[in-house]
C-alpha cells in the first residue's frame, strides 16, 4: 500500500519482466491485472516498450498485450473486470495493481487456484480506497493470519520521498483532509467522501474501543433487524451495559426466511431478549396475509418497532451511541466495515453531497444500528408482545 506517484507499477513491473528473463523453465507465465484492459495498456505498455524494445528476441503483440521473451518466458497484461477469461491458464507470477478497484473472486476463484501447482506468487498493490475491497482483504490477511508466506508494505508520501515537499504542501491546501489522507497517507478509513460516522470509528478504535468483548449475562440482548425485501437481512447484537452500548456480533442473512434465521439464532453463545424491527415491519405480504412482525410473534420473540422518523434524525442517533460505544472485533466485524463506509452520495459533477444517504453493501448493517439506535427502550418495557412460551430464549 502505497501512496499516490511513489513507483508502485513502475517497481512491480519491472520485478515481473526481471523474473520473466531469469525464468526457471520455459513455459514461464506472468500476468499484469489492472482493474480494466484499457488501464492496464494506458499504464504499463510503454514501460514494456520502452524498456525491451532493444532486447534481442524479444517479440511484443500488442492486440494480446504481450511480451515473448527469448527464453520462453511471456508476460500479460490483463484487464480484471473480465477476470473469468483468465480461467485455465496456468500462473509463475501474478500482479493485482490498484486492486481496491479489481472484484475479489478475481483473486479467490481465478487466480489463486491457477497458481498453486505452479507454486507461483502474487502481489497486491494500490493505494486504500476504503475498506471493503480486495487490497483491504489481504492487507489485513497479511497482517493478521500469522502466514510466512505472506507480507504487507505500507510507504506514505513522505516515507517514499518521491514527491517533493513543496508539491506536498500544495496536495496538502488543495486536497480536502479526507482525500489527502487516502491518496498520501495510505489511511484506510478517512477515504470516504461523507462518511457519517467514519471519524467516531477512528475515535472508538484509538480509545480501544474496538476490542475483544465477551457476552455479559447480567444484562439482556436485543438483536436490531434491517428486513431487507429482496437483498437480506441485516442484524446486529446489542447489549447496554451501564452507560456504554455495546455490539457483540453482527450478521448478514441472504435469502433466508424468518423462521430459519429465529432457528439460527438459537445457536448463538446468547439468549435473544427482543427483537427491534424496522417502522414498515407492519406491512401485509401477500403470500402469508402475515405481518413481518408477526411472523416473529409466531416464533416466540418478543419484539418492538422502531418509529418513523427522517433518516437524518436517526443517523443523527446513532452518532450519539458511537461517541462511547464498544465493538467486539471479530463478531462485530462486519457492522464495523460497514459503519466506516457508510456515507451520502456524492455527484461529482456538481460537487455536492446528496441528503441521502449512498445505497450500497453497508447500508442494510448501518441501518440496523440506526434502528437499534431509534428502537431500543431503555427501560426495557416493550410493547406488541407475543402470547405463549418464550422459552427459546430463557
């Protein structure tokens, strides 16, 4: 992860085309994937050119964007939004470059398998464009999976030295401090252009907030529910301990009906007190005649229905809770990504933020804790209970 204009392709390039003429073996195969065909060209080829063109046998195709070398070695460039038409070839040595912006199965479904009878490596670079992406995944892989075959470089624009100070200073004025951040310091978190809670996750995660939190059985859980209609549903898993709002686990459900998901949590290391819904919980479907609050009802959880209110109100809320609340760090996980990118839109032609917020991978867990945050009754008096056993939960 390295900072804008420090030599990340110019290096990773040329370690590729030196490892292409050392080549072991004849059939030696190296791939350059940049996050479309068109980059990948725009960006590298006139390396390749430039730098070979003089090299006795030496053959270049530019319609397949390769390099022949004399030895047998060939080197590709390849563009990852067509990752699938890399299937069955077989990889010595691979480079993802901005692959913040390259689809992950790239790399889980396409490349990784094709390297290992070759036991070929691959490299990962770009600059931290947020955290739900494929440089992220292996940044924090790298850093935490304890593997020796893995490792990870983070060089920002002052350590790299490639830029001089004075043209720093100018990024530094005329770049706003969250994109100075990104592209300059290799932040991953202060990227996203109005973010709503991005700077309280940063806060939360240096006061240590961000931690290993263990289930306290002296005070009960409520599961906050975004009822997704067509794309999941999200939940996350509260407990008020004192003054402090903690989220001990959160997950994501994917075509997956309530009474399977009330099955599901039965398993879990905690008993489920209530369930907060969303205001529409009340709507009829039509398959059943059955609200979705009923159909909680008729699995024995209790429940209470957040109110309606403007998005902007309930965001607002849950700024409140962030200022002091815990995450745990692994099964909050997901909530935690998802609170650090969840942001307005942005049109970027007109420069202006939109009021509403962005609808993407984040918005269903943000939501869960906005309706966690409007829900929840302090006094732990609920309305709309269920008649019957509620033993499942005991």
């Amino acid at each position: 992860m390295w900072a804008r204009r420090s030599g990340k392709t110019f290096y990773t390039i040329a370690r590729q085309v030196a490892r292409c003429i050392q080549a072991p073996v004849k059939d030696w195969r190296a791939y350059y994937i940049a996050p479309t065909r068109v980059q990948a060209k725009g960006i590298t080829w006139s390396y390749l050119t430039a730098w070979l063109a003089g090299l006795p046998g030496v053959e270049f195709n530019i319609q397949e964007l390769s390099v022949n070398f004399p030895n047998g070695a060939r080197l590709q460039l390849l563009g990852g939004e067509q990752y699938d038409t890399i299937r069955g070839r077989w990889i010595d040595d691979a480079v993802f470059d901005e692959c913040a912006h390259i689809p992950s199965p790239a790399w889980t479904q396409v490349v990784s398998p094709a390297l290992a009878d070759r036991k070929g490596r691959c490299t990962f670079t770009g600059t931290p464009n947020g955290r739900h992406n494929l440089l992220h995944e292996m940044h924090h892989y790298a850093q935490t999976a304890n593997d020796p075959e893995w490792s990870t470089d983070v060089l920002d624009v002052y350590e790299a030295g490639m830029v001089d100070d004075v043209e720093i200073k100018r990024l530094k004025r005329q770049l706003d401090e969250a994109e100075f951040n990104q592209e300059m310091l290799c932040s991953w978190s202060a990227a996203m252009r109005g973010a709503y809670y991005a700077k309280l996750m940063e806060r939360a995660e240096r006061e240590n907030r961000i931690i290993q939190i263990d289930y306290d059985d002296a005070w009960p859980v409520q599961v906050a529910v975004d009822l997704g209609w067509s794309d999941g549903m999200a939940c996350t898993f509260w407990q008020k301990v004192g003054t402090q709002h903690r989220c001990i686990m959160a997950k994501e459900y994917h075509a997956t009906a309530i009474p399977e998901i009330v099955q599901d949590w039965k398993a879990m290391p905690f008993p489920i007190d209530t369930v907060i819904l969303p205001h529409d919980a009340n709507v009829h479907e039509l398959g059943t005649g059955l609200t979705r609050q009923e159909v909680f009802h008729s699995m024995g959880c209790k429940t209470v229905v957040a109110p309606r209110q403007p998005v902007h109100e309930g965001i607002e809320q849950v700024r409140q809770i962030l200022k002091s609340a815990a995450f745990d760090a692994t099964g909050a996980a997901p909530l935690i990504e998802a609170l650090l990118s969840y942001r307005s839109s942005y049109d970027e032609v007109k420069g202006v933020h939109s009021m509403k917020p962005l609808h993407d991978w984040s918005s269903h867990l943000a939501d869960s804790a906005r309706y966690y945050a409007t829900g929840r009754q302090e006094d732990m008096m609920w309305a709309e209970q269920p008649r019957g056993n509620f033993g499942i939960y005991a």
